[in-house]
C-alpha cells in the first residue's frame, strides 16, 4: 500500500546522454551509476492529490511564500510547497493552526504540503543549543526561551499541521567537522528515527527520513539503508551544500542514491542551484529559499542565461520583458523599465512580480522534465 | 461634443430623504441645494473606456497601487485610478514613460487613468517653496534639487504621461490662514488656470480645473465659475479635509457645489472618509490612500462597524473572515487568524490581503449607488 502511493517510472532519455549509453527499465529496481542521465520522471499520489516529480517546492516559511497569493502560486503551477515547522511552531504555534483545521486550511493551499523536522533551523538558527539522544534543547530566536524538541515532539507538530509529507528529526553535522563528529551525529540520527517511525501518521500522510553521515560515503550508505529498513516513506537527503565543494556534494550524493532503491522519492533537502545536475543524478524533490530570496532584492533568473539585476540603470527604458522566453504573468505584463522602477522605488509590487518570475522560471525548468 | 463625454444621471432617491422632498427631473440643470438626499448616478466616457459614478479612485502613488497587481484591481472591479505627477516627474521621469507608450501601457492598466498636477505634493512634501505668478519652485524630496513647476509644464508632464484625466496647477493655501493668503492663492489658481486651458491636449484627454479659495465661500464659488467660464471638463475640489473641522468641509463644500452645473463631474481630492456624506451632496469622484496605508499597518475597514486591527491578540484564533458581509479574495480564502499571524510576522502578504479587503469595501459601497 505504502508503495502505491509513491510511483515512480524511469525514463531512458536520449538527450544529453553522457558517456556511456544505457538503458533502464521501467520500474526496474536497478540503477546505472556512471552516467548524469537518469532522470526520473513520477509522481507523489498523496491523499488523492497527484504532484509532478521532479518537482521544485517554493518555500512558505511561516505559512505564506513570500508576497505571494496561493492564486499566484497556483497559476504558476505548483503542486507542492514546504513550509517549516519551527517557524510555524513559534507563531501562531501548531495548536492554533490545529484548531482552524490544520495549515492547508490555514493557509489556503490545497495542494501538497511538506513540512520540515525543524532539525535544520535549530541548527542554522539558534547559536545555543545542546543535543542528546533524548533530543535538541535550544533557544527560542524570537524570545530567547527554551525549547526542547524531542523526534516524537517534531512528528507531532507536523500531525498537527497535518501536513502531506512529515519529516524525522535529524542532526546535522556542521561542515567541517571531524570524523568523530559525523559518526556521532549519524548515530544520533538514527536513533531518532527509530523513535520516529513507531510515532502514529495521520490518516495518508508520509514519512521521510533525512539521511546524514557528513560527507562520508560509507556513513551516508549506512543511514540511508537504516532508514530504509525502518519502512520510511521517502528519504530527504540533509546536511549538503552547507559550504562543501560543489564537486564534492555530487558525490555524497551519488554514493548516497546508490543504495536507494527506485520505489523511494528522494528529496535533496534546501538546494536551489544546480538543479538539472541533480535531477540528472536521480533527485525528485527540491525546496529552496533562494528564487524568492533573490526575487525580493531585485534578482531575476534568466532561462538561460544567468541572472540579472533589474535596478540596475541599463534597464531605465528597457521595453522588453524580463526574459522573452517565459510565458509568466510578469513578463506578459511588464517591461524591465517598470520593474526597475518598482525596485528603484522600492514598490512592494516589484518583489511579487519578481517573486512570480522566478519560481516561474524554476517551475518550468524542472517541470519541463515531465510534461 | 465635450458635453457628450460625461454623461451624469440625476436620480431622485426616495430613501434618506431629508428634511425636504423633492424631484430632480434627468438630465436636468436645475438643482435644489437643501437636501442631502442628491446622489447623482453617472458615468466618465472617455476614450471609448465608461467609469460609472460615484466612484473612488485607489492612489497608484508611484505607478502602482502598492501592494497590488493590476490584475488584483481589475478582479475587485476598479474602472478609474489616480495616480502621481508629482511623484511619477521624479522617478522615473514622464520622457521615460513617454518613451515606453504612456502611463497605461507602463504600468499596464488598461482603465481610466486621472493625474494630478503635483501641485499638493509641492505644498504638502516640500519645506521649501517660493510661488510667484510664474509658477512654483520648491525642492525634490529625493535630491534637494530645484524643481521648476510651472501651469503649463505639469500639462506637458501629464500629456507625456497620457493620462486620461489631467488636473491643473493650483495653489493651496495652508489652514487655518488669513484673508489675504485665500485670496491671493485664489487669484494665483485662477491664473494659472487661464493660461493651463491655452495649453492643447492629447486627443480624447480631459482637463480639470482645481477649486481653491481657503473656507470662504464666496471666493470658492467665485473660483468655480471663472474655472466653468474657461471651459474645463470637470472641477476638482482641493484644499479640503486638510485640519478644518468636517462640518466646515461640507459647508464650504455645499457651496461650492451650488454654482456647478449638472453636466460636470465633481472631484473632491484626496478625501477618503465620509464618503456617503459627499455623495450625498453630490460629489462623483473620490480618491485616497487611505484604504490602502492603514491595510499596510493591518487596519481593516468593516462594512459596517467600522475598524479593527487585525494584529490584536484577540483574532489569534479566529476562523471567521474580516467582514462576513464581504466576498473579496481575502474574506473568500483566509481567517482573521492567519491574517493576523501575517502581520505579527511582519509578512508582505498581509499587506497585500488587507489592500484587497479595504478597497473591496471602498469600490463596492461607493459602487453600490450605481449599480
């Protein structure tokens, strides 16, 4: 049953082929590693509602994708956001959110939901913190007080929401840190998630581990095969891109997909540059701040050629759109002249629009992989 | 020819019928004055686009209603907008709005577009000023730089911008002030009024004349009939509601009203409140950022019950909409309660959302007269 609700097909895909040709069956559980071309295409069936992999999720931090309307975001097209669990922990805590019928409701989006362990935040946020094999103890970064996160703490704050896609309490090393330290918090990891798993999902929901191990082959393999043995959902693959090489967060990663088998949706946790990279190695679900981030300070993404900035003064009379290849409300509607102007003025109008040109642009780009 | 441009239908109102019954034939020149029950039904045709009044205008201060995408203002039903000589000169300059097709085509609205003449923002933004019959000069707001306005530039600013309602340069005397201040000023923005209707307009561009003349209501009338005696297409009524007692406001308002004829529209500027006291008297066009500033501060306009501050603690966990008599976007979608998580998170989306609601409120019961 749980496996129904996850299906994923593999696709040979001609195009781009590296350098070795190969062919992969559908729904075979054997995978190729030495090529950049296996792209999956498939879908997250979850509560009747269906989204697209590999999929890209716009992040709603504290309940809302910044300067967006759900319309807005729908319009674009998106099946699936995540939003964060320690943020919506903090305000209006999950119990408020509980009593008005949960964060879909909340918020209005009737898509698919994923929200986060808040693992993350505790360790990117809060500058105390201790961890024990009891759980995380830290402060609070709105009022200092402390909070005490447990793995059965987290899942229940992300029954409350009812989110789709709930995720385990992890540690994450910092980079870098020594061998020890990685053992350690892998270790540490998965004695959560054996916690974890015995919690009760809501009706439908999913569960997804977070593999760690630092970058660590041989530790990564050896999470990622704990988690699968405990009967998880889908694997989130944490702690990358935290300051590594580029070249070196590739292959943790393929070390780590080796081991997974096809039925699995893996999602590579925060990561929003290099996407058709990873997508190519096998990653079905992405979130990242960054298309929004960058949106709000005046950055749009170009198809394919880079970024630009729209305050810059070369765009004062520019006519065109922000990129003549995209079909997005903005660019249907505005030139880069007002856009720079928006910015110039700093006109709130000109972080939606950006903000919608983007996650537009992101959409597309992985999107287009299965259309 | 220019009479056939604005069509204003007289209707006799049975409700709210004052201390005097009486009946206004359609399309009559002949008004009675004491009554309060004179709600004139009309509408703005210009340039083959209709405003039906009474109509409020929201303030696209820079170019953009802030906060909000056209197409969020066409979905609420606005026909009409105002938007910011004064402003618009400064950034990003009328040349290059000129150059990019025209205010419309910038900001992509396709309704009616009315401007001012910049001449409030000279008086009401700048520490530094000199009048003289000339015209003005005062200082940028941005860059301290001189500005030189004069009755005729504001026209040319206004026709680059290709506005479809342009306003005159007046001069608005501060109140309280004496006699001879009222007078003088009034003097100026007749003067400047003789030489602004020399200047040719854009094809299918309306004119309006400004009325000043402080509290006194003779200079107000006096002002009035040499601005009708010009031939402009409508009156804007300035220099009210700026710290007179309101019932001063609706006599010198009352009249002013008095000696305009029935076939012009009635602009009384800037005033957002009381609305269906001056449309009573027989006022058509209104506009106001104040729907709008006090939605970005998290202040929602009720139907009938005036205000609340959607940040109190007291909505924390309430399911309800802002107004149960509303089905704009925001009371259709969301709760008192994530609205006003919004805020307490300081999220842009609130702004947004209680835009929407509050000039929801302001369209449909200035609306609701002609509908």
């Amino acid at each position: 049953m749980r496996e129904n609700l996850i299906m994923i097909k593999e696709k040979f895909t001609q195009k781009n082929i590296g350098k070795f040709n190969f062919r992969i069956e559908e729904n075979s559980s054997f995978f190729q590693l030495f090529s950049n071309t296996r792209i999956r295409q498939g879908q997250l069936n979850i509560r009747g509602k269906i989204a697209k992999t590999p999929l890209f999720m716009p992040v709603a931090t504290r309940g809302t994708v910044r300067a967006l309307t759900p319309s807005q975001l729908k319009e674009i097209g998106f099946e699936m956001i995540l939003s964060n669990t320690y943020h919506l922990h903090e305000r209006p805590g999950e119990e408020v959110i509980n009593k008005l019928g949960g964060l879909h409701k909340f918020m209005n989006w009737d898509g698919l939901i994923l929200t986060d362990s808040g693992g993350y935040q505790v360790f990117s946020l809060s500058n105390y913190r201790r961890v024990t094999d009891d759980g995380v103890v830290f402060r609070s970064i709105l009022d200092g007080k402390e909070i005490f996160f447990t793995p059965e703490k987290v899942l229940e704050i992300q029954k409350k929401l009812n989110s789709d896609v709930a995720i385990f309490l992890d540690e994450c090393p910092e980079y870098p840190c020594n061998a020890k330290r990685e053992e350690e918090s892998l270790k540490r990891t998965i004695k959560f998630a054996e916690r974890s798993i015995k919690v009760e999902k809501n009706p439908g929901q999913l569960f997804f581990g977070v593999v760690q191990g630092g970058m660590n082959f041989k530790l990564r393999q050896e999470c990622a095969q704990a988690l699968l043995s405990l009967g998880v959902d889908g694997l989130a693959i944490g702690g990358l891109s935290i300051g590594e090489e580029p070249s070196l967060t590739k292959e943790v990663l393929l070390a780590t997909l080796e081991v997974i088998p096809p039925g699995k949706p893996r999602y590579l946790m925060g990561v929003g540059s290099d996407i058709l990279e990873y997508i190519k190695m096998g990653i079905d679900m992405f979130d990242s701040v960054f298309p929004t981030r960058i949106a709000r300070h005046g950055s749009a993404i170009l198809y394919n050629k880079g970024r630009i900035n729209i305050s810059n003064k070369r765009f004062k009379e520019d006519e065109s759109p922000l990129d003549r290849n995209c079909d997005c409300y903005t660019c249907r509607n505005f030139s880069r002249a007002y856009l720079r102007h928006l910015f110039v003025c700093d006109e709130l109008l000109g972080k939606t629009l950006l903000s919608i040109h983007n996650l537009t642009v992101l959409y597309k780009t992985v999107r287009a992989l299965n259309s």
